[in-house]
C-alpha cells in the first residue's frame, strides 16, 4: 500500500486479517434476487454494485456487468427533482425502485434511509420490497427526516442504539424470504464520534441481526474505514461506499477484506454533465445538427426500452408492418487510393479503424433499415459486415456502377435505399430519407462546390425551408446547378418498378456496361416519373482520394 494510503490509526493492509472468514457460499445461477444479493455478500472476493436510479439506468448498469444495483437515496431524490431529506415520500421511492426491478435481472439493494419511521414503517417497508422482487435494502442510523451525509454531517444527531436495533429485529422478523438482506449503515464517524462508537454500534446492529455492516466515511483516505475493518476482523460483512476516498487503490479495499463496494451515485453525476452540455449547445445554436451524433441514438433507448421484444409480439398479434431494405454499390477498388486498397476494396478501408462499409450498414441498421445488400466485385471474399448479404458483380472490372446495380435490382421489392459504398453521413440524413414517402427521392448537397461530380439542376434552389414546395429532380448539368448528387437515394415499391422498366430500356444501349446512375434517373426522369429531392448542406463526406481519408476520420469523430 502507499503511504499515501497508510491510515493515523496504525493499521495497514499488513494486519488485518489475511483471509475473509468462511461463510456459506450460494452458488449462482438462476436464483431470486434476494439469494443473489446474499451470494454478493457472502462471497470469497471482493464484489462490486453501480448506482441507478429509474428504470433505464438499472438497465445500463445491469448491460455493463455488474452483479447488483445501489438503489441510492441521493440519486433517486435527485432525479425526482428533491433534496435527499426524505422530500419524497417512500411509497414514490418504491414506485421507482418497483420500475427499476422490473427491467433488470441483478438484484438491487435500496437505500432505504433510515428506514422511513419506527419500527412499524419499517416491517411494512421490508414486505413491500419484497413484493416487488428487491434484495434487501440499507438503513442508516440516524433520525427521521434523515439528511445527506455529506452535508454538514458533524451535526446531524444519530439514532438511538436501541431504537435503531429494534428497526432491524423488526426488519428480519417481517421478511418471508430468508435471504432478504438487511445492512446497517453506520454514520459514527460521519457525526464524528470516532472509531470506538463505530464499532460499539456495529456490533450492536451485528447483534440485532443485520446481514452486513455499511461503514460510511467522508474524509479523504481511507483511514476510518480500515482501522473499522481491522478492530472488525470479520464478524461479518462489511460494505463501503469509497464517494470521498475515491482515489484509494481497489487492492486496499481487498487486503482488508470488504465484501461489498458500492459506486454510489457515478451514473447520475455522469448523466447531469451530459445533460448540461447537451442543453447548453441547444439553447445556444437553435439547432440539433451538432448534438444528433454526440448523443445516444434512439435506437439504444428503443433496445433498453425491450422495443424488440414488443416487435416480436407484433408480428404475432398485428399485421406486419414492412420498412426499408437497403443496396449497397460497393464493386470498386478504389484505385485512386494507391497501396490501401492494393489488397482489400474501396469500401472495407478503415476510417478511425472501422472500415467504411461497417460504419455505414451502422448508420442504416440505426435508421431501421431491415435487409442491407452489397453489390461487391474487386476483392468479393473481404467484403464483410456484421448481417449484410453479398451480391457479387463478377464484371465489376468492365462496369459501371448501374450494372452493379443490376445485379442487385431482384432485391428492390419495396421501400429500399440505394447508397455508394464509399460515402459516410450525419445520422439525421439516413433518418430524414428513410421516412420520406415519396416514391423516389435522391439526396442533394446544395452546398457541393464546382469540383463535385454529379451536378444537377432541380425545380427549384434550396430555399431552406421545411415549407417549400415539393422539388423535382430535372437533370444532370454542371451548367447553373443547384447542388450534387451524394449517392444516396430511395425508392418505393412503385420507384423500383420504374427502375425495372428504365433499366429494360437502357439495356437495349450498346454501352449499357459503362452506364452510371445519372443515366437511370435521366431514363425515369423521360418516362415522365417525378424524383423528389432532399437538400442538405453538407454533412456527408465522399471517400475518393487519400486526402479524403483524413477528413472522413475529423468526419467520424464528431459523430
């Protein structure tokens, strides 16, 4: 240990206890969440619960590993927009906890304060927490209405001995469930009493029959809460809550033996930084465009919603509802970028150490893309991505890119989104296209500079505004245009038929293998088909050159 670490009191991780004692191990498994909680307890090692206060963060720590959840007092006052001196009552404390339980499978143990009353409210807590499937809960010894320990803790009065052993009895005497796990929480050395009465309560509350000692500290280092674990030796569990002696080594914590550290209050303090910054830049841009891809795409809070699971009884109890498939053209090599793509294609070139295919399927997948098809040639065998199914354009050599499209166009049966394989965008872009209805629509840049391929002229220029009138696609030209294609476009069940007829006729042409897709568009454009246009400006980057590489990587990063 540090001497950083080496606590006033004289005792070092040298002293204490080499060993935890053996209690009875639980073996995991599929078991109740109570039996959970004591396994954590009584476990050989050292073991570790998160913060979380709603239903959602219970999720996310659950996704992240941890065995148990801290249902903490402070966090859950916090989030309801109180202070944590009981403001909000316990059955709205229970009602969060009830929503935190039911979307998790870990245990949680609340921070039950002190216990909400006498020893009545507390038997009523115990069976209404079981009710709700939660593994135990912590009581602190201190009076009703309780305050945050860290504010002003030297003058808040503590419990009376006896009294607060009479909660615990109380507590045990009214759980059906023998597992159900109470702790005492210990606030001598936060009232400043020293370790004396810390370990006089202790063993007192031990003595009651609670399930594991809490000891709170709030200085610094971890002087207290070692020379506790070192007086202890072990009688039983000991917990801890590192808030203010964060800096301490984990190991320490182990050498001394703590059953159980809890991250008391991370997720929240974490969300509210977010939460700032987010409505900071709202407030002063009038915008999402910059806060769209620094945030949480929906797609996640959908997943922690259980969204797929109410998908799954849709189908089985509605009529399915179909959403877009997608084509990727994704046959070149690509050979403007000199030695990368010498041994892979253009598309499976990485971008921040993600190639460019995977990032876009992504993107689109994120958007609520179904089916994703790539079109690949040069190199067929590396095209990869996670779900993706691969056409492969044996001629890729001799063709251009509507050929590739060809190959793919069996797999143009309903709303699909065609896309090149080497262009990456906002998030919104995709979003914003795969809800239009129209039964084709491209995707324009009305800010492309004159150097950009791909230039057309439309009905009219981007007014900017969401109440324009519906604007037509009507040619190619680098003459007067009004932005250029990016690549990405989509089409409807009836767009598709209009390609099928188009792409019938164009391969009557002798050089239908060198055609490109402006060629299609014009063809649909002939026949008297309207192809609606969504303007951007900007917010897409196309990967051509080595130069592009290094902005396509300042791109992904503000996503």
């Amino acid at each position: 240990m540090s001497s950083a670490h080496v606590p006033a009191t004289g005792v070092t991780a040298t002293n204490l206890p080499a060993t935890k004692p053996q209690f009875p191990v639980i073996s995991r498994g599929p078991i109740r969440k109570t039996s959970q909680l004591k396994a954590l307890l009584l476990s050989e090692q050292t073991e570790f619960i998160l913060e979380a206060h709603n239903g959602l963060s219970a999720k996310i720590v659950e996704e992240a590993g941890f065995d148990g959840i801290w249902g903490s007092g402070l966090s859950i006052s916090a989030q309801l927009g109180v202070r944590d001196n009981n403001e909000a009552s316990w059955t709205q404390v229970l009602e969060v906890v009830e929503f935190m339980s039911d979307s998790t499978t870990i245990p949680i143990l609340l921070d039950g304060d002190t216990g909400y009353g006498n020893f009545n409210n507390m038997r009523r807590l115990v069976q209404k927490l079981e009710q709700r499937g939660v593994g135990g809960v912590c009581i602190e010894d201190k009076l009703f209405p309780k305050t945050n320990s860290f504010i002003a803790g030297e003058t808040q009065p503590l419990a009376d001995v006896d009294e607060f052993c009479g909660k615990i009895k109380a507590g045990k005497d009214a759980q059906a469930d023998d597992d159900f796990c109470i702790i005492a929480r210990v606030e001598a050395f936060i009232a400043g009493h020293g370790l004396a009465a810390a370990l006089r309560r202790a063993e007192a509350y031990h003595a009651a029959g609670a399930d594991a000692i809490l000891m709170h500290s709030k200085i610094s280092r971890p002087d207290e809460i070692l020379a506790f674990c070192g007086e202890w030796a072990n009688r039983s569990p000991v917990v801890i809550v590192p808030t203010k002696y964060y800096s301490t080594p984990t190991d320490v914590f182990r050498q001394a033996n703590v059953s159980l550290i809890i991250w008391a209050n991370h997720v929240l303090r974490a969300s509210l930084s977010a939460m700032q910054r987010v409505a900071a830049t709202i407030k002063d841009e009038q915008s999402l465009v910059n806060v769209e891809d620094r945030v949480a795409p929906l797609g996640d809070v959908f997943r922690l919603q259980g969204a797929e699971e109410l998908q799954e009884a849709e189908k089985k109890y509605l009529t399915t509802r179909s959403k877009a498939n997608c084509v990727i053209l994704a046959a070149s090599q690509g050979a403007a970028l000199g030695e990368l793509t010498a041994d892979i294609p253009k598309c499976m070139v990485p971008v921040a150490g993600t190639p460019v295919l995977q990032r876009l399927v992504e993107d689109f997948r994120r958007a609520g893309v179904g089916d994703v098809h790539v079109v690949a040639g040069y190199k067929a065998d590396q095209v990869a991505a996670p779900g993706i199914q691969r056409i492969e354009n044996s001629a890729f050599a001799v063709t251009g890119e509507l050929a590739s499209l060809d190959c793919a166009l069996s797999r143009l049966t309903g709303p699909t989104v065609v896309s090149y394989g080497d262009v990456l965008f906002r998030r919104y872009v995709i979003n914003d296209l795969v809800d239009a209805r129209e039964e084709m629509v491209v995707v324009v840049d009305s800010t492309a500079g004159e150097s950009s391929p791909d230039r057309l002229r439309c009905s009219s220029a981007d007014c900017q505004s969401v109440f324009a009138e519906s604007i037509l696609l009507e040619k190619f030209t680098d003459v007067e245009p009004h932005g250029a294609w990016t690549g990405l476009a989509k089409v409807g069940a009836q767009g598709a038929e209009w390609i099928r007829a188009a792409m019938e006729r164009l391969r009557t042409r002798e050089d239908f293998d060198q055609l490109e897709m402006h060629n299609l568009f014009a063809e649909i454009i002939e026949a008297g088909h309207p192809i609606h246009v969504l303007y951007v400006r900007g917010h897409w980057i196309n990967i051509n050159r080595l130069a592009d590489l290094g902005d396509a990587t300042t791109f992904t990063a503000d996503i």
